[in-house]
C-alpha cells in the first residue's frame, strides 16, 4: 500500500529530499495543494521540534480531508560553541541581531549572488565565531507528522560537521560554504546535489521517520 503524505512546503529543495528518502519506502510525499493561499503560523516556538508540531498541527486543521497525513519541519545549524545558535533563528540570525556588515566585507561572500540574506547570515556568524577554537556544529531537522489537529510522531536527523573561518564552494544556500564535512574533506557548498541530498539531515529525518509511520498505520 502506497501512502500519501502532504508536505507543508513550497521549498523545491525540502521536497526534493522528502522524496528521495521516501522512493523505497512506499511512501509518496507532495506538497500540501492551495499551501500559498493559506495564512501561515507564527514560529515562535523555542525549538525545532515546538516549531514543526505547530506548523503540522496549523496545516493539518486546514486541510481538505481530516485523515490526510500533514508533514512539517523546522531545521538550522546549530554551533556548540555559541551555545546551539543560530538554532531555530538560523534564517533570521543576521536580521534578529540587526547585524550589519561593513561595505567591503560581503566581498568574500560575493558568489552568492543576490542572496543577501544569506551573506548576512554567514558574515555574522563568521564575526560570532572569531578567534573561537571549538567550531564543532550541525544541521539539525525535527519533522512533526499531524493528522485533524494532532501531532502523532516526531522525528529528527542531523548532520555533524565544523564551521570554517572562511567559505568554500559555489554550491548550495544558507550555510553550506561554512559547513565542513571532516569525512568527506569538503564543504556542503562543494559536493553534488546527488551527495547532498544523501547526506541532507531532513533526508535523515525523513528515514527516521518513516518506521515510526508504518508502526502506527498498520
């Protein structure tokens, strides 16, 4: 039996790899249909996990059948040595500390294009992270599955690695070209979409997930 799952998302990439961790598990996922009409929640939850209960409880409550299964995630990196930051304010850490960077310092960040977010993010987490010997981190996703309301698992994968005083590659987004991968001798911004999508920690989750799923749709 094949089951349907309803991603809470619009990102290509999310969806790209709750799909590749789903092809051998009998499990389709898709987007959640009219998911751009909807009013999104607040996440203003303290963790992952509050973060992606919330939003697969909101969705699920608005969904067109109350029996459809409404998978949520809330993800980031998370450096030990700043104490779990940016954590769940990793899209938003630059901005939240009103962070701004000096003119000439985007530069070494300038391959990212017009992604402005993100060269804030990684500029200010490089500032955070200066003359830090600890760069020790990870990616870290929480998946919450809700049906009519109600969570009815959780999940989590992650990804450890170390953060570099400098970035490497022209791949990916977000973190990735300070993401260092010691086993693979690279960052996340050099390896293929095919390797990432492996490695992802929401594709981790994702696999975490699905035994929990089938134990409980039996």
């Amino acid at each position: 039996m094949t089951i349907r799952i309803c991603a809470a998302t619009t990102n290509p990439g999310k969806l790209r790899d709750f799909s590749v961790a789903a092809e051998d598990g009998g499990f389709i996922v898709e987007p959640l249909p009219g998911l751009r009409e909807v009013p999104a929640p607040d996440e203003n939850a303290s963790s992952f996990e509050g973060n992606a209960r919330l939003k697969a409880e909101h969705y699920s409550r608005l969904a067109a059948s109350p029996s459809a299964l409404i998978l949520a995630d809330d993800s980031g990196l998370e450096v030990d040595a700043l104490g779990g930051a940016p954590g769940v304010r990793s899209a938003r850490y630059a901005q939240d500390a009103n962070y701004v960077p000096a003119p000439s310092s985007g530069a070494s960040l300038g391959w990212l294009g017009n992604h402005a977010v993100d060269i804030r993010n990684n500029l200010y987490l490089l500032d955070q992270m200066r003359g830090l010997t600890n760069r020790s981190a990870r990616y870290h996703c929480v998946l919450a599955v809700a049906r009519a309301g109600v969570t009815i698992l959780t999940a989590d994968g992650a990804i450890e690695g170390e953060i570099l005083s400098a970035p490497r590659g022209h791949g990916g987004f977000g973190y990735d070209p300070l993401f260092w991968l010691p086993e693979l001798h690279c960052t996340m911004a050099e390896i293929s979409l095919e390797e990432k999508h492996t490695l992802s920690h929401r594709g981790r989750a994702f696999r975490n997930l699905l035994p929990k799923l089938r134990s409980i749709l039996r």
